[in-house]
C-alpha cells in the first residue's frame, strides 16, 4: 500500500518535469477528486470558485480563507500572485471578515464572524457582486436571485460561441451583452485546457455545470474541473486582465451602471472607462478606484466598520496598485481629507 503511494508520487513528480506548467496538478489528480457538495455545503455565483470546492482546492464547506483562496487560484488556474491577491482580498474585504480572513463563497453564514454582523457572502448584492453577469440573473429582476445558474442565459451565451466556430473566445464574449468584463475574460484565458488554449464547449460547460438537457435548454450541474485537464502555461497577471478589458470594452463600448430595482431603471456609474483611462496604467487604476468606491459610499460618517475595512483594503493593495501601475496614493488619510 505504502510502496504504491510512493510509486505514484514518484510518477507524477516525473510528469511534473516534463510538463512544467502541471506543477501541483497531477493527472489523475489524486489529492482533488470531484465530490458533489453536501447538503450543507455552500456554493455561489462563482464558477471558478465553485469548481474549486467541488475539488477541495478551497474547502468543501464554501467557507474559505484569504490564504486559501490566494493558493488556490496559483495552484489550479495559474492566476498571477498579483491578480490572486486582488481578487482574494476583495472579496473577503467587502463580502467576508477582515480579522479571521474568512469568507463563504454562497450565502451568508454564522461560520463566517463579522466585525458588527454577519457578513454577506460572495451572494450579497453590490458588494463584490453586480449585475450583467453571463449566467446569473440581475438582483433586482429576479427577487435577489443573482447567483443560481439561469440556463436561458447560458443558452445566448452557447448562442455567440456557436457563431463563433463553437469557442467562447473573447470575440464572442465581446458580441454578448455584459459588464463583467474581467470575469468574461476568465472563459478564454482560464477555462481552456493549457495544452490547446482553446475555450470549447466540452471545458467551458464542465466549469459552469451547464448541462444540455434536449429542446435547447440547459440545466445546472455541479461545477467540475474537466478530466485530464491541464492549467494554462504562464501566470494570468494583473497587466493580462487590463489588455483583456480593453479589447472587450473597445469592441462594443457600454457604460457601467446598474439597476436599481426597477425593469429599465439602469443609473450611471460616475465611474466611466474614459478615453484617458484605456492605457493598461490607467485601466488598472480605474480598477482600483471602483474597488475602493464600494466602501466610501458610508465613509462620510466615518463609521468605524467601513474605515477598517477600507484600511484593510488599502493596506493590501496599495502595495500592488501604487508603485507597479502609478495609481495615485488611497491611503485613508487621504481618503478622509478628500471627504472633509
Ligand atoms: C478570490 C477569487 C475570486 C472571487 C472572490 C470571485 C468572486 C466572484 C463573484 C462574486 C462573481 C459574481 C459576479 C457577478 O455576478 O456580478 C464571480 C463571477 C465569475 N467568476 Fe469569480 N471569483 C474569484 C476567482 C475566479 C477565478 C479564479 C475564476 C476562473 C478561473 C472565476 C470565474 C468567474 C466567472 C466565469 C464568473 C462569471 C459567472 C457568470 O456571470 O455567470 N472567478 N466571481
Ligand atoms: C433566466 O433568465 C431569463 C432571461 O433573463 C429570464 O427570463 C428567466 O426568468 C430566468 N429564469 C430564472 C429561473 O430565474
Ligand atoms: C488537454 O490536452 C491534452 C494534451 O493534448 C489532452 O490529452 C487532454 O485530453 C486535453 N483535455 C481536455 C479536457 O480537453
């Protein structure tokens, strides 16, 4: 038994030397079986995430950490430290609770301790979550079901890879209505098998749990990490995002906004990818400043909740945004002196 282990570590060390981009991924991945999730277990509006769980990158629960969530996305995606660091922190900043570093990727859960309440989860409308999203539904239009898998919408988004030589490349993600522009790019630059680069259905419908089901609908599955699939070749940075969002954005150019409860009420975000602003330096700080902006909105009163949180914020970004890309200084102090 023991003798058999070492045999197969030993083999997969040795595929490891002739494919480099495999590095913690063995095939058969023996340490990440596909589980479905329990009764208990909590799942969400991500699919990358998700699939995670499904494989116990992050824990089966859907109650991850910061730590977790950063190692994850470098050992199964080959998300660059800098963008893994981004997302993670965003998301435990705004939806989960900066002292333990813990969050739920689903709902909201008494897992997860808050510094006043509990935190929403990744489910939580307008925090990390916004709408235009590819297949889930817009908060306000569905009675604040933004985070189930809505097969209908699949099926448009099936519909553009389908004019498009079958591929979810980033001109059919171009030609289907969203805003989600960073996590458009995820389909093409981080679902494809490493080896052919290529976004096809068999990979991209594994990873959103879309299921053909006849008629041309589609139904939800659990997420799933394809069989003998290998992550892409080189790190998926903060710079690749920015490039990526540009092409989207100049392909058909749309505002940024959002619905605000009622059918046809879309507002404007005063936050546009203005002409001065489509530089990679000026994308990336574009990025920051709406990150940033999610929390102010009750900083007038200096409420000590979302002062930490923004310190929290600021304390692990400026870090990556500031000296690499130029983004003005956030530091609170400023923040506070801009507000006053
Ligand atoms: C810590 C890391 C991450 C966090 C906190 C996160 C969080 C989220 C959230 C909250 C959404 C919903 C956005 C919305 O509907 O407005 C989302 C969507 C999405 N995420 Fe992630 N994500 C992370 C990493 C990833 C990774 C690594 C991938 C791909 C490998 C990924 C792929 C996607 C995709 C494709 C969507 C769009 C789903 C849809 O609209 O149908 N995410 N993510
Ligand atoms: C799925 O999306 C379509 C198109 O937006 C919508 O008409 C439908 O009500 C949604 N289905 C569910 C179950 O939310
Ligand atoms: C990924 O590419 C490798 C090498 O070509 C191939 O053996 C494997 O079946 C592919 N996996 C998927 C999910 O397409």
């Amino acid at each position: 038994m023991i003798s058999s282990i070492v045999f197969i570590l030993v083999l997969s060390v040795h595929q490891c030397d002739s494919y480099p981009y495999l590095a913690s991924k063995l095939q058969p991945d023996i340490f990440h079986p596909f589980q479905e999730p329990g009764p208990n277990d909590i799942r969400g509006p991500c699919p990358g995430l998700n699939a995670a769980a499904n494989h116990g990158f992050i824990s089966r629960s859907g109650i991850t950490t910061l730590a977790e969530l950063v190692q994850m996305q470098q050992d199964l995606y080959n998300v660059g430290l800098d963008l893994a660091i981004v997302l993670a922190t965003v998301g435990v900043a705004l939806d989960g609770d900066i002292l333990t570093g813990k969050l739920s990727i689903g709902k909201e859960s008494s897992a997860v301790p808050g510094l006043l309440r509990t935190p929403g989860g990744l489910n939580a409308h307008n925090k990390f979550e916004g709408d235009t999203s590819l297949t889930r539904n817009d908060y306000y239009l569905a009675d604040g079901d933004n985070f189930r898998f809505n097969g209908t919408l699949y099926g448009m988004m099936y519909a553009e890879a389908q004019k498009n030589n079958g591929l979810y490349s980033w001109k059919a993600m171009a030609d289907y209505p969203l805003l989600l522009y960073g996590a458009a790019t995820f389909l093409y630059e981080l679902f494809p098998n490493g080896t052919d680069k290529l976004p096809t259905e068999k990979v991209i419908s594994s990873f959103f749990g879309a299921k053909q089901t006849g008629n041309g609908k589609w139904a939800a599955t659990p997420e799933r990490i394809p069989s003998n699939w290998y992550k892409r070749e080189t790190p998926y940075t903060l710079v690749d995002v920015a490039v990526e969002i540009l092409k989207l954005y100049l392909e058909h150019i749309a505002l940024f906004g959002g619905n605000t409860g009622r059918p046809n009420s879309f507002i404007l975000n005063p936050l546009q990818l203005t002409l001065d602003k489509q530089t990679v330096n000026g994308i990336l700080c574009f990025l920051y400043q709406t990150i940033l902006s999610v929390v102010p909105s009750q900083i007038e009163t200096l409420v000590t909740t979302p002062l930490a949180i923004l310190n929290y914020l600021t304390a692990n970004l400026d870090p990556i945004f500031g000296p690499q890309f130029g983004c003005p200084s956030t530091s609170l102090d400023q923040i506070v002196a801009k507000k006053q």
